[in-house]
C-alpha cells in the first residue's frame, strides 16, 4: 500500500466493476477513497478490504440520479476523508435497447443515471473545490460507444455521446478555476454489465453469449477483452499530476477499437 498522498477521491459505482478496480487503484496511489455506491453494504466490504490494507477509504451511500442525495454524498466523503480533490463519475447504466422497445420509463432512468448524474456530480464537487480555493480534477466515464454508435445501444451510447459534450464544456467552464476535466472511455471489459449486454444481444439474434460478445470484441486491435484494470490505469493518469495539462479530453482505453 502507497503512503497516503494527502488527497481524497470520490468514485461512484465504486462497489463493483470498474469503480471497485478505480478504487483499488487510486487506494494504491496514495488517494484516501470514497467509495460511493447505490449498494452501501458492497460499498463498505470494499472500504473495509482497503483499511484492512493500510489504506483508507470509506463506504458512501449514493444514488447519483438525485442532486440532493449527491451533494450530501460528496459533502460526507469530504468530511471523513479530510478533503475533496478528485471527482471520479463511473456510475452508469448499460440496457440493451432495440429502437422500439426504448420506453419514456427507461429513458428517464438512463439519463438520469448517465447524463444528470454526471452534472450533479460536477456541481457537487465543484462546490467543494471553491471551499478550497485549490481546484481539483473531474473524471467522468464515457465508452467506445460514446465515441462511435453501437448496434442495440441507442440509450446508452446516446447517454455516453452526452457525457463527452459535458466534459469539454465544463473544461472549459471550469479552467480559470485550475479544475481539469476529461473522459475515459472503456472499450468491453469483462464486468457483470458486459456480460449482461453480450447475453442479450445474442438472445436477440437467437445466439449465444459467445456470438453476443463478439459482435463487440471482434473490432479489438489487441485482440483482448479488457480488464477493470486496464482501465483503472488510465483514471489513474488523469487522477495524478501527470495529467494536469490535459483538460477536455477523452482517453480511449479500449485495445485499438476506434482511432482518433
């Protein structure tokens, strides 16, 4: 375990999948984490494992889809932790979605999630950094479909073309303030939402789960499906300070899919 380097991240979803391997990793770079997730009693297991570990992070209940709920979130993280300096939006929603079996119901659900929660996120960590006077980073979570469309994806790649739109607007919104904001975006890594996609999409052409993954997987330049891990590597270049004159970008983090 790194010796703590006196800053404090906050990274939604953090209970599972990629936020849990982003709170692994900044743990692992001196970061005191909070790990903020809809399923505080995961949320905390992960905490525990990291105090356990000499490390120190702490479990916080969030629904990101509720500003309220999430400025209390971020306003209690900073409050145990000591402070408040990196914003990681991870939390997202992933649904298998034809054109016509998107519902009003599911569309509500998924950009408040993806899109709403981001903002709320922003505005949250943005009040915390004007109480420091000493800015911070913004770190949302997009996808390689939010840079080019996937097929059975219209909610979610809409949500995540979205998240890239905010990111470049609230860098520049935000610079005077030394805050940086940017993107990663994860190409198929092999989490429980992944799985879930692949399965239904091969159900739908009446294939398996194999097929389904394919259909995503075929297009990797370095012919492997991603880990939380590779990802986590990249969150943690735009957490550090190697990354402080980066501002509005978008990371690709997924094998070589797309090229920009």
């Amino acid at each position: 375990m790194a010796e703590l380097n006196g800053k404090v991240a906050f990274v939604t979803g953090g209970a599972q999948g990629i936020g849990k391997a982003i709170v692994q990793r900044l743990s692992a770079d001196g970061f005191a984490v909070a790990v903020a997730d809809l399923n505080i009693d995961t949320a905390n297991e992960v905490a525990k494992a990291i105090n356990d570990a000499g490390g120190k992070a702490t479990g916080i209940k969030v629904d990101v889809s509720d500003r309220d709920n999430f400025f209390k979130a971020v306003g209690e993280a900073a409050e145990k932790l000591g402070g408040f300096d990196v914003l990681v939006n991870n939390a997202g929603l992933g649904p298998t979605t034809p054109i016509d079996t998107i519902t009003p119901e599911q569309f509500d659900k998924v950009y408040h999630v993806n899109v709403a929660g981001d903002i709320w996120g922003i505005q949250a960590a943005h009040e915390q950094f004007k109480k420091s006077g000493k800015g911070g980073k913004i770190i949302n979570a997009t996808s390689q479909a939010g840079v080019v469309g996937n097929p059975n994806l219209a909610l979610y790649s809409g949500t995540k073309f979205a998240v890239r739109g905010i990111t470049q607007v609230a860098a520049r919104d935000l610079a005077e303030e030394n805050i940086t904001v940017n993107a990663y975006a994860p190409g198929i890594v092999k989490t429980p939402m992944m799985f879930d996609i692949a399965h239904q999409v091969g159900q739908n052409a009446g294939k398996d789960d194999e097929w389904g993954m394919q259909t995503f997987a075929k297009d990797i330049a370095l012919k492997r499906l991603s880990e939380p891990e590779d990802v986590a590597a990249a969150v943690s270049f735009l957490a550090g300070p190697d990354s402080n004159y980066i501002t509005g970008q978008t990371i690709e983090v997924d094998g070589g899919m797309q090229f920009h």
